[in-house]
C-alpha cells in the first residue's frame, strides 16, 4: 500500500463479500443448515450485532415498566404472608383441640366412674326436677286461692301459717319429723374432721335436706341452720356453734332417702374421703327421722316486722 493511501485515508481496498455457496449446476445448496437465499441477498439490510464494550453500563430500564414487574412481586408477597399467618392459625387451633380431647379423655373423675354411680346421679337429679315441679305446682294453687275472692283471706292466712312452719324449721326454731337418714361418722381425727362434717352438711343441702341436727357420742345434739359452724376440737373432736362433741357422729337429716344417700355416695365425695382416711360412714333410712333440737332465735337490734 503506498504513502499517498496512508495519508489521505482513501482507496482501501472493499473486503470481498462472501460467495453463495451453490448446488451441482447452480441450485441451491443442498445443506440442511444452509442459510436461507433471501438472507444472503445483497439488498436486504443487514442489522449489526450489539458488541459489548467494558465499562459502558447498560441502558436504564423505564420506570413504568419496572413498577408493572413489581407489583406483581408485592402481590405474591402479601399472598405469601396470608398463607403463614392462616398455617399459624390452624396449627394453633390445632393443637388446642388436641388437649382439650386429651384432658377430656384423661378426666379422673370420669373414668372412675362406674354406670351405676351414673344412674344414681341421674336419678338424683330426676328427683330434684319432681320436687322443684311439685313446688312450683304448689305456688301456683296457691296463687289461685289468694286471688278467688271470698276464699282468699282464709287461703291467705293458711298460707301464711305454712310459710312460718317451714321458716321455724329451717331457723332451727321448731322441730321436725319426717322421712330421711341417720348418717353415723366414724373413723380417726384426720377422717372426720371438721370439715369433713361440713362437706357432708353441703351435700345433704344440696340434696334437699329440710332439717339437720348433729349429736355426740354422749348424746349432746345441736340444731344445724344455716349459720352453723364446725371447727376441729383442740383434743380432739368437734365444736359446733360452740358446743364440744366427741366422736363418733350422728347427722339426722330430713328429706328424700335416695337422693340423700346418692348425695353421700358421689364418686369423690364424703364416703369416699372419709373411707380413704380409714373412716366410716353409714346411713340408715328411717321413715320418721327426729330432729327434735331447738337454735335459740335471734335476737334482732334493728329490723322489725312490717304490717
């Protein structure tokens, strides 16, 4: 190349454009991967590959459409911690199941148990429920008779007898004969204790005990009302209402004997504590139960009757 090419920049020689390959007698080249003909055509534009330069950074994606890509992200996110929090949830509830079911099945009380004690509860309670409808029954006839004119005034103050009869006896201030149990407590200090006593006085109310006197060994009884209490003797014993017995004792008790004895029978309840101490507990029916000591009245300083 001479000085005069050099200088000027001008008669370089054109690089030689490839040769189409062709076929026997000028057909197209039979080569699978032969390029297509109208590629090779000098008049088709020919686009120039990127070339990748060090150092020069790549253009910037648009803003829009790198939002457009985000949300989608943001979306399966939320998705995402929806789906966590909603595990946590069932984990949870569970697992809360699970020792619910467990508790249940592992309740002691339950599984000890026996079908028997079952019926005798059921038909405790199936006593209670006649007696509550046999008092409502009651109320209601005499509601009616109050309201009937020319009876009312003597159904009215037969009524009001009734209701001081019932009053008295559950004060303590009369006496009371009816059906009911002899319940004797026998046994060490530790098994009838004073509130071993009191756990039995509980039971029996709840039962339907109408009146409860308790007595000694020497026979001194005393009335139990309802502000009677028990305290262990300090030698032994019991003081009730301030009044020293000694063991063994005897409640009598008025009321219905079976559901009183199934009140006393109740897995886990008196005869069973008092047994596990290595005490005793005997109730006897009786159809005509004494309970005969009188609880002096109280004394009232302020309230007065209202006429």
């Amino acid at each position: 190349m001479s000085e005069e090419h050099r200088e000027t920049g001008t008669g370089w020689p054109q690089p030689a454009e490839p040769e189409r390959p062709v076929g026997p007698a000028g057909e197209p080249d039979p080569r699978p991967d032969a390029p297509d003909p109208d590629e090779l055509s000098p008049l088709a534009p020919v686009e120039p590959e990127p070339v990748e330069q060090e150092g020069v950074p790549e253009p910037a994606e648009e803003p829009g459409a790198s939002a457009a890509e985000a949300e989608p992200a943001r979306v399966s996110r939320r998705l995402t911690s929806a789906g966590a929090m909603i595990a946590v949830l069932l984990a949870l509830l569970g697992f809360t199941l699970v020792v619910q079911l467990k508790t249940t099945s592992t309740d002691p009380t339950l599984a000890a148990t026996r079908e028997e004690d079952l019926v005798r509860i059921s038909s405790d309670l199936d006593s209670r429920e006649r007696r509550l409808r046999q008092d409502i029954e009651a109320l209601e006839e005499s509601q009616r008779q109050l309201r009937s004119g020319e009876q009312g005034r003597q159904a009215a103050l037969e009524e009001a007898t009734r209701r001081a009869d019932e009053l008295g006896i559950l004060a303590g201030t009369l006496p009371a004969v009816g059906p009911g149990l002899s319940v004797r407590f026998e046994g060490p200090d530790k098994a009838v204790s004073a509130a071993r006593i009191l756990d039995a006085v509980q039971e029996l109310r709840g039962a339907g005990a109408e009146a409860m006197q308790i007595a000694g060994s020497d026979g001194t009884a005393v009335r139990i009302i309802a502000s009677t209490y028990f305290v262990d003797g300090p030698g032994g014993g019991l003081v009730v209402d301030g009044r020293r017995l000694s063991g063994p004792f005897v409640i009598s008790v008025i009321g219905d004997p079976p559901t009183l004895r199934t009140a006393l029978n109740i897995p886990g309840g008196v005869v069973a504590s008092v047994e596990e101490d290595g005490g005793n507990v005997t109730p006897e029916d009786s159809e005509a139960v004494e309970v005969s000591q009188l609880h002096a009245p109280i004394k009232l300083e302020h309230a007065r009757p209202v006429s």
